[in-house]
C-alpha cells in the first residue's frame, strides 16, 4: 500500500475514536470483581508470579501450573507490577488485546477494501456483546483471539504482497511473530488454527501453489528460535513437562471427555448467533448471488473470512467440551461479513440504513444492560465482600489458610506474598470423576513440586502441626465455612474477623498462635 494510503488509517479522527474505544470497553473492568474460577485463578497466578519473582514458571498456590504457556501471566504480571494489584490491572490483557484486534482489523479493511467497511466492521465488532464481556475478562481467550486473528491477517498481507509482486518477507516474518505469540498464549492452536484457515484460503481461491513461499528458511528459523526455549528450559527443569503439556492437555483434551462445558456438536452455531446479536440478524441477509455484486477484492476478503469462521467453528465442534470462549477468534470474520452485508444494504434504502443505525444503538444498550447486571452479580461474590472488610489488616506475609475449598482470588485481594495452605479431604479429592476440578489442577500440579505440595496440601492433622512451625511474627487468616471450627480447635476461642453468608474469614494473632502451642 502508498505511504498516502497507510497515513490516511492513522488520522486524527480515528484516533478520538480509538480512545472512545478504550474508554468503552475499559471503563467497566474497573468496577467488577474477579469472576470466580476463570478470573480469579489465572489472575491468581500472575499474582504469584509477581511476588514470587519467578517469571519462567507458573505457579498456582506455589505449585508449577502447566496447564497454559505463559504469555497471558506475563502481561498480567508485568501490569499489576507496574500499577499494582487493581482490578483494572488485573486486566490489561484482555483489554489491550481486544483493541489491538479491533485496529488490527480496522487497518487491514480500510488498506484493501475501503474505509465504509473497515469503520463498520470496528463498530460492529467492539458492539458485540460478546466481545464486549471479553474484553474485560481476565483469561486467556481473548489474548489468544488476538493472536491467531493477527497471524491470518498478516498471512493474508503476505500472500497478496507475493499476488502483486510487491516485498513480501516482512509480512511473513510478523506472521511468524504473531503464530508464536499465539502458541506462548494458548499453544498448539495458536498456529495450526491459522495456518489451517490459511489452507483453505488458498485452496478455495485456486492458489494452493503459495504454501511454498511460507517455508522461508529465515522465517521459519526466527519461528523456532523464539517458540522453543520456553518449552525447552521447562521441560529441563521438569521432566514430563512436554508430554504433559502437549499429549494429556492439547490431544487427551480434545478427545477426552472428563471436563466441564460438556455441549452437543451443534452448540457453538446457535451460541455465537446468541451472543452477537443484535448484529448476527444481519447475516439473514447473506445470498449467493450477493456475492457476484461484489468486487474481486471484496470477494477474495469475503472467502478468507468464511475459511476462518467456518473452520474454527467446526475445529472446536468436535471436542465434547464447548467454552464459549474458544470460539472468539472467529469474531474478527463474523464482523467483517456482517460489515460487507451492511455496506451493501445501506446502498438499497434509506429504510436499511435506518435499520443499520437501530441495530448498532439496540447493541449498545444490551452491552451496557448485560454489563451492569454482571458487575451487581459480581460485587456479591463471598470472597471479595470478605477481602474488603479485612484488606486494610492483612500483611504480606501473613500465612492463609483455606478449609475445604480452595478460593484463588483471595491471595490478591488480600495482596499476600504467601501460598496458602489448603486443607480438605484429598485422598477423595483424587477420586474425582471431573479432570478440571480445583483439586484436580492441584494434584497434577504436585507432581512437579512434591516438596512444596507436602507443606500446601494439608489434612487437619498436619495443619495443627503446620501452624505450630509459623515464624513468631505471623499472623493467621483461615477462610472457610460455619462449621469449620469443629474442624479446628484454635478457632473454637475467635471470632469471625468477616463473615459473608456462609463463609467466614479468621485472624489469628501471633500471641493466640503461640498461645494454643504452647
């Protein structure tokens, strides 16, 4: 593209409207608490990797967690260290990645459509009610949308950058980059998903014969030598690290069917449609014939975005697991169409473009709705009522103790230093039917760390014993239920510091620890 092409995508209007953007799908996250267990456990970890000082391996509750690379704990952690532990920070990584998709979409239809459809396409997409929840949600799937949505869209540059004989090489080295943030996000998706919507691509457009420009050996050298040495120094450290990592937590996943969302093979169509509208009702509008209305340009983006949205929805149909937020990286695609059937519509009526403008504003109040209800949801949550009413007491080195449940947020509410010990029945907990339980991520993770684990994952008897062995200057928080005081003696003397419905939060002074061991 013209230097006069590309500055134009960078004006001054459209950079008002990207801080409107930030502004729109920011201003919420500031407000709401953790969700629990998604939010809370993987803010929980980067929680830890700040005040651990470990940044190589994640840890949850002090144990190595491998059940995600470390991307999304990175940016997490380098946020909360910057601005420190709030909720907005908390974050970031959503936030940032859901408007780098949305520019990056943005600019790739302004460069080689046209500005009415790159505007209606960011509209479209940052009004989705989907995208709007995730953009504030603090796990990796929109992170990892980002990265698979930046590696097709630069593939694409790359294989019309060889089409119009114009350098190609810097396309697909950020390719390259963007596949490699993918895998460090999410793994192995991160690059076979785009590579296979790729696939399609080309073969859908007759160009089956580009596959060869993308085994560039210097491109494929700069692949390897950024993916490969944190897999590498993990599984020097831990061995089994890659088969457990790989085999049980990409290909046993995938066709196992021992974890939560269990949906039928349909599900994710009627789901998406749900959670896009009003905008998905536009889709109704798609005909065959509409697409010989279109330039060969516009027909050629149209079949990419079909390739992408159509191939990852099947991808993740197959497995009987369904989160929704797997399907996000098909967002980008979905808007797009919508945008080309909008942009066309608008040119028929008046009428039509009436009704464009009504399904923007119905999309806007029902993010704004669903928003609002969310954070009234969010704010009853037990832990976090309990966390603010003690916050101001707790110490960073204070020692917390959890009974019978494992509750990832309050470390950071609390903005302790320490791993909590976690009592419960855990010869039970083994027998779980479900591979995805809190106690199960725990137990697997104790194979890495049989140490640490031995002094976290308590019963009754050694947290007597664990308690005994505190430093002089310690004080004790135990989170659990009415009924724990039955479970142990020295809370038989104290009174709740927080109670939240059925759970409760206790500080044990130094003095009354010393006291009960004596």
């Amino acid at each position: 593209m013209s230097q006069g092409r590309l500055k134009q995508w960078v004006s001054s209007s459209h950079l008002v409207w990207l801080g409107v953007t930030i502004l729109w799908l920011g201003v919420a996250a500031v407000f709401r608490p953790l969700a629990l267990p998604d939010e809370g456990r993987y803010v929980g970890i980067a929680w830890e990797m700040l005040t651990s000082g470990d940044w190589l391996v994640p840890h949850l509750d002090g144990l190595p967690y491998f059940h995600k690379p470390p991307l999304f704990y990175w940016l997490t952690a380098a946020s909360l260290n910057i601005c420190g532990p709030h909720l907005l920070c908390s974050r970031v990584a959503p936030l940032l990645s859901s408007i780098v998709m949305a520019i990056a979409l943005f600019r790739f239809l302004f460069l080689y459509l046209n500005k009415r459809t790159a505007v209606m396409a960011f509209v479209v997409l940052v009004t989705q009610p989907f995208f709007f929840a995730s953009a504030q949600f603090a796990n990796l799937d929109m992170l990892v949308a980002c990265m698979i949505s930046l590696t097709i869209l630069s593939a694409a540059e790359f294989v019309w950058s060889i089409d119009r004989e114009r350098p190609a090489e810097h396309h697909l080295m950020l390719t390259m980059f963007f596949a490699v943030g993918g895998i460090l996000a999410k793994g192995l998706i991160g690059v076979v998903l785009p590579a296979a919507v790729v696939f399609c691509w080309l073969l859908a457009s007759r160009r089956l014969a580009y596959i060869k420009h993308f085994f560039w050996w210097p491109a494929v050298a700069v692949f390897l030598l950024l993916v490969s040495p944190w897999f590498l120094l993990m599984e020097s450290q831990f061995k089994g690290f890659l088969d457990y990592f790989f085999i049980h937590h990409h290909f046993q996943r995938f066709a196992g069917s021992n974890f939560n969302n269990q949906e039928p093979f349909w599900f994710y169509l009627p789901a998406l449609l749900l959670l896009t509208l009003p905008s998905s009702l536009w889709l109704l509008r798609f005909r065959r014939h509409a697409l010989r209305m279109w330039t060969p340009v516009q027909r050629d983006v149209g079949l990419l975005m079909l390739c992408w949205l159509g191939f990852i929805l099947l991808f993740f149909s197959i497995p009987v697991s369904k989160p929704l937020g797997y399907i996000m990286p098909v967002l980008p695609a979905l808007a797009t169409l919508t945008a080309l059937l909008m942009v066309q519509a608008c040119q028929d009526s008046v009428f039509k473009r009436r009704s464009l403008w009504l399904t923007l504003a119905v999309a806007i109040v029902a993010c704004v709705i669903a928003i609002m209800t969310v954070i009234q949801h969010a704010k009853k949550v037990a832990s976090y009522q309990l966390a603010m009413q003690v916050q101001s007491l707790a110490h960073a080195g204070d020692q917390l103790v959890m009974l019978g449940k494992y509750q990832f947020d309050l470390p950071f509410y609390l903005h302790l230093s320490k791993s909590a010990w976690v009592v419960t029945n855990w010869q039970a907990a083994a027998q779980e039917v479900l591979d995805d339980s809190w106690e199960k991520e725990l137990l697997e993770a104790k194979r890495f760390n049989p140490q640490v684990a031995a002094e976290n994952l308590l019963n009754e008897q050694q947290l007597a014993q664990q308690i005994c062995r505190l430093q002089a200057n310690q004080s004790l928080w135990v989170a659990g239920d009415p009924g724990s005081a039955a479970h142990l003696a020295l809370l038989a003397k104290v009174a709740p510091q927080a109670k939240v419905r059925d759970h409760y939060l206790w500080r044990i002074s130094p003095a009354q620890i010393a006291s009960a061991c004596a």
